[in-house]
C-alpha cells in the first residue's frame, strides 16, 4: 500500500489487532533472540526474584505491538523510528496441554501527527494487556510515499 500525506490526518485510527501469546511462543523468541533469561520461560525462577510468574520478554511485546504500524504501512522499512516505554510486564501463564493462550495483548493505533515537510506521519499505538497499559508512549514514525 502507498501511503499519501494527502489522504491521512491527525487522530485518525490505522486499525487493531490482538496478538495471543504462549509459553511456546516466549521459548521460540528466546531463541531467535539470544535471551534465554530464565524470567521468561521459568515459572519457579521468576517467582523465586518476586514476579507474579513467567513474563513475556519486552522486546517481543514491543514488536509484536508495531507489526500492526508495518503492517498498516506495507513495508516495515518505511517505519524510520519507534519507541515506547514500559510500564507492565506481561504475565503468560501456562495453558501447556490445553487450547488456551497464556496472554491476550491488544494493540490500536492512531495517526498522532503528520509532518508535511518530512512527509512522515507518527503513529500513536495503545497497547495493553489484562486490562493494563503495558507500552506507554509507543510512537512509530512512518515515512510516507
């Protein structure tokens, strides 16, 4: 899709989508990341160090919230910036034998600015998880057509 500075405008919605999570899906991201830290695969370690159970690795919830920006954008070269601060973890229970997914992250986004001279247009993504922001100020910037 080729997106036109000319056919966007400021709080205007780019879509949603909700992305569920398993255990198996943090064991596949542990290891096409290289971080294999027991917090997120572990229930017993991550409760030993006072979390509420296994987590969902940060880097895998903040890009699994800009897929839809890439999405959206048809090419995930044109996003030129994102960032986000975190806030919640995600906690992924284990439904291990059963059809249920251990997380439900829900993610919308909305156009928060447009700049004509750099034709760039930024993304304001709200992502939450139980109920809870888990992503704070996640902004993507797109490079237009």
């Amino acid at each position: 899709m080729s997106l036109s500075i000319h056919e966007l405008s400021a709080g205007q919605e780019i879509g949603s989508r909700t992305i569920e999570v398993t255990r198996t899906d943090l064991v596949k991201y542990a290891g096409a990341s290289g971080d294999f830290n027991p917090i997120h695969w572990n229930e017993a370690f991550a409760t030993s160090v006072e979390l509420p159970g296994v987590i969902a690795h940060g880097m895998f919830t903040m890009g699994s919230a800009v897929q839809l920006v890439t999405d959206w954008a048809g090419d995930p070269a044109a996003v030129v910036d994102f960032q986000t601060r975190f806030t919640k973890p995600v906690l992924v229970t284990d439904t291990t034998g059963t059809p249920d997914v251990g997380a439900t992250i829900e993610v919308s986004g909305i156009i928060g600015k447009l700049d004509a001279e750099a034709n760039t247009a930024r993304v304001d993504l709200t992502v939450t998880a139980a109920g809870q922001k888990v992503l704070m100020k996640a902004q993507a910037v797109v490079k237009l057509a």
